[in-house]
C-alpha cells in the first residue's frame, strides 16, 4: 500500500504542472474563439481506429464462419439483416426499421393511409372482377367484406412490431462499432487485437480524458456563476449587455470543450441576426452548439436541480424568458412574451426548438405552432450528429442531466454539422400550421433527416382522443362508401 501511495505521489508531481498548463492553455483559447485544430486531428485518429477495429471485425468474422460445419446454414451478416432496411439518414448516421411502409396511419385525415387500387374501387362501387383485369360494374347497395379494414389491420400491426413515434427516442443505429461497450457488448472479445484497442481505449477515455473534461466543465460552471453575477450588477446599458454577452459565450466554449466537440458550421452569411430561431433537437448540448459563435436568448420551462442553476445564472446577464409549467400551457402569454422580445432591436435572437422534446437525430418531428404565429423572420437551423464518436441523444425520461454529461464526458468526441437556412417568412395566405410545416420541411432535408407529422410529445403522454375519433370517422365513411 505504502508502495502504491509512493506511485501515486510521484505519478501526480510528473503530471502536475502539464496537466495545469494544458487546462490554462484551453481556456485560453476557448476566451478567444480559437482553436489549434487538436481536435480535429483527435477525431480524424479515430476515424482510422474504427477502420482498422472494422477490418479487423471482419476477419474475426469470417475466420467463425470457416470453422462452423458444412452442414449448418451460413450465417446471417450483422450489418443488414434480411428483416431490416437501413435508410441513410443524412452523412453519416443510419437508421434500421423493420418494417418499410407505403401506407401511413396518421393523426389526421390529411395524413391518413394511402388506399390501394382495389380498395378504392370498392369504395366508389366498382367490383373487380374475376378475371383480374380490374373491371366492374357499379353496385348500388355496398356491403361490408373482411377486405374493407385489411389495410387497418395491417398498419396496426406494423405499429405493434415498430411505431414510428418509439423508434425515434432510442439510440441511432451504428454500421460499425466504434470501440464502446454501450453500442456492442461482444465486439471487443472477437479477437486479441481488439481486446488490446478496446482496453486502451477505456484507460484513455476514464483515466484521461474524464478527469480532464470534468475539470474544465467545472471551471466553465464557475466562471459563468462568477461573470453574470459581475454583469447583474452593472447598470442597464450597452456595458452590460457586452459583459454579459461575453460571459455567455466564453463559458458556453469552455464547457463546449469538456466534451471535445467538433462543429463544422456551413452558410454562415445566414446567420440569425434578430428575430426567431428554431432548430431541431436532440440534446440539451444544441444550445452551446448554436452558441459558441453567437449570444442567444431562450425560451423554455423553468426547472430545478443543476439545470435550474444554468437557467438563474444565464438570466442575470441576458434576457432569457423562462416560464412555470401552469404559464407555458398559456399559449397567449407565450406569444406576448416573444412579441415583446423581438420588438426590442438590442435583444439578440431568441432560440427555439419547436418540437419541444429531444429526438434521437434522425427524425423531425412535429413543429409546435406557436413560435410561428407571433411574425417576423424565421431562421430555421438544421443540427445533424455523427453518430460514430457517440450518442448525442438526451433521453430525459431515462437519464438525468448529470448522468447524461458523465456518458458524453466518457465517449470518444461529439461532432455536429450545423447548416444556416434562408430566413423564411409566412405567407399572406399561409397559416401557422402550414408556415411551421414548411419550416421542418426544409430543416429535415437540409439535414438529411426524415420528416415525421406525429407529435413529439407522444413520447411522454398517450395518443389524442380527436385522431381516434377521425380514424373511426374515416373507417365509418368507408363502409358507408361515401
């Protein structure tokens, strides 16, 4: 034990005064705005290290296959089952679903199922007949056939095996393993290589790079706690908003930098420049994504706990607008606040993310249409992460804030691409539903993300009783053949 404590004490007087000069030199930087591109070098490393553990995988693979008898049917590759069809989602993320749909059961009869030829024949009277040439005579009188609410039957059991609205909160799909654990459980054993890789790896990320991470976090949270404090006290003027802006931003870099995010930032001369923005959402992070190069004001639920810290703490040295639970279902108070916001030209712009839940970075989802009634411009952002360096989704249901941090501080890096879209502005004859739809439209393809209609919130509450009922006003017309 003596021998080990010894160890210890020599190991920290080595790496004391590096380790110091390495932190200082960081924030330093992260003050400034500037980078050495350590990074990024980091992150094209380990782009050749999951290639070379990849080639390897493979091999592993194929020497199992070779032992297995004759007798045995080969196996089934893991990468594309034949159940499964993966669909690219954007540049590097994949996504796997089970089922591969041409008809949809939406929330509503402008999303509803696509009938098929047949169906639509019989519902409009006309029988085919039974030479299969699709041929018939009108029949006056319909009546009811096992055949009418088939395509009923069938969506529903797509939505038993895989729903569309579950998929999205769950962990995005990989094609390769990228040397964690908590994405593959059996990788790291096919082979002695691997098992060396995968261990130094785990050194690296617990032993190292955590430590590091942990503390530059820390100094981040106490400078912002320091700095808007300073700022709140400073008379209203232009000597504030600069003090706190600048607080803002250098401590949303510095903690940026906790989690070794690489963000490659496209058509910058869109930028926000007052007005709303609204972006996807996939995790609590998008927020020092957006601002790393520019001072946002938010908007959003008051909350308790180290989340409800930040919130205090960015409030004294910006003008953010926060509301209680009772006051956000008040969709009129919103919507004053945000008029007031925006009328003022010194406010920056106000960051929105209408989907009003974390998706899992393949999928938009539903844009609430509140921020889109209040006028003005709209600058959509589009946010996409690279799955490969680790899982940038905040299951809030599953994971506090605190336990998600501790998972990015120990995955390998965070690296987004962030795309500035035109402003837009809503028609005369558009209203906000169509304006919001429109919004999301162009967010999803520009991130090469797929556009859903269902309502993100379904992930915490039970479908609406109104799309039951327009369902069962639909299925009704059709036995009626109207």
């Amino acid at each position: 034990m003596a021998l080990m404590m010894s160890f210890v004490s020599v190991a920290v007087s080595i790496l004391y005064t590096p380790f110091l000069l390495l932190i200082l030199c960081i924030i330093f930087l992260a003050s400034i705005g500037k980078s050495l591109g350590v990074r990024r070098l980091y992150v094209n490393i380990l782009l050749k290290l999951f290639e070379y553990g990849r080639q390897h995988i493979e091999v592993a693979k194929k020497l199992q296959r070779n032992d297995s008898s004759d007798d045995e049917e080969p196996p089934v590759p893991d990468d594309k089952p034949p159940s499964a069809i993966f669909k690219e989602n954007g540049i590097n993320g994949t996504k796997m679903t089970v089922i591969e749909r041409e008809e949809i059961l939406g929330p509503s009869p402008e999303l509803n199922y696509k009938r098929s030829t047949s169906q639509e024949r019989v519902s409009n009277g006309v029988r085919p007949d039974n030479t299969g040439k699709g041929e018939g005579t009108k029949e006056n009188n319909l009546e009811f056939h096992l055949h009418h609410c088939m395509d009923l039957v069938k969506a529903g059991m797509e939505s038993i095996i895989e729903d569309q609205v579950t998929s999205v909160f769950e962990a995005e799909e990989l094609r390769s393993w990228n040397l964690l654990t908590r994405t593959n459980m059996q990788y790291e054993f096919l082979s002695w290589r691997l098992t060396i890789i995968w261990m130094m790896g785990f050194v690296v990320r617990y032993f190292f790079l955590l430590p590091l991470r942990i503390m530059i976090f820390v100094i981040g949270i106490i400078f912002m706690l320091t700095m808007t404090s300073i700022a709140s006290t400073l008379p209203p003027g232009r000597i504030q908003r600069f003090v706190g802006m600048m607080s803002y931003m250098i401590s949303i870099r510095i903690m940026i930098r906790s989690l070794s995010v690489v963000i490659n930032y496209h058509d910058k001369q869109n930028m926000p420049k007052g007005g709303i923005c609204v972006a996807n959402h996939t995790t609590i992070i998008d927020v020092a994504v957006l601002s790393c190069n520019q001072c946002f004001s938010m908007i959003g639920q008051r909350h308790g706990g180290f989340l409800g810290l930040l919130q205090r703490a960015l409030a004294r040295a910006s003008p953010h607008i926060w509301f209680e639970r009772s006051e956000v279902k008040d969709r009129h108070a919103v919507a004053r606040r945000l008029k007031e916001h925006i009328s003022v030209p010194d406010n920056p712009p106000i960051l929105i993310f209408p989907e009003g839940t974390c998706i899992n970075n393949t999928s938009v989802m539903q844009f609430k249409k509140g921020s889109f009634e209040v006028g003005g411009w709209i600058y959509p952002v589009a946010i996409k992460y690279d799955p490969r360096f680790g899982d940038a989704f905040w299951n809030s249901s599953r994971y506090g804030m605190l336990h998600y941090l501790l998972n990015m501080m120990s995955s390998w890096a965070i690296v987004c691409d962030v795309w500035y879209l035109p402003p837009m502005r809503r028609g005369e004859r558009e209203d906000a539903v169509a304006f919001a739809n429109r919004v999301k439209a162009c967010v999803a393809a520009r991130g090469g993300l797929i556009d859903l209609q269902w309502d993100g919130q379904l992930k915490r509450m039970k479908a609406k009783k109104e799309w039951r009922e327009l369902q069962q006003e639909e299925f009704s017309k059709r036995l009626k053949g109207e």
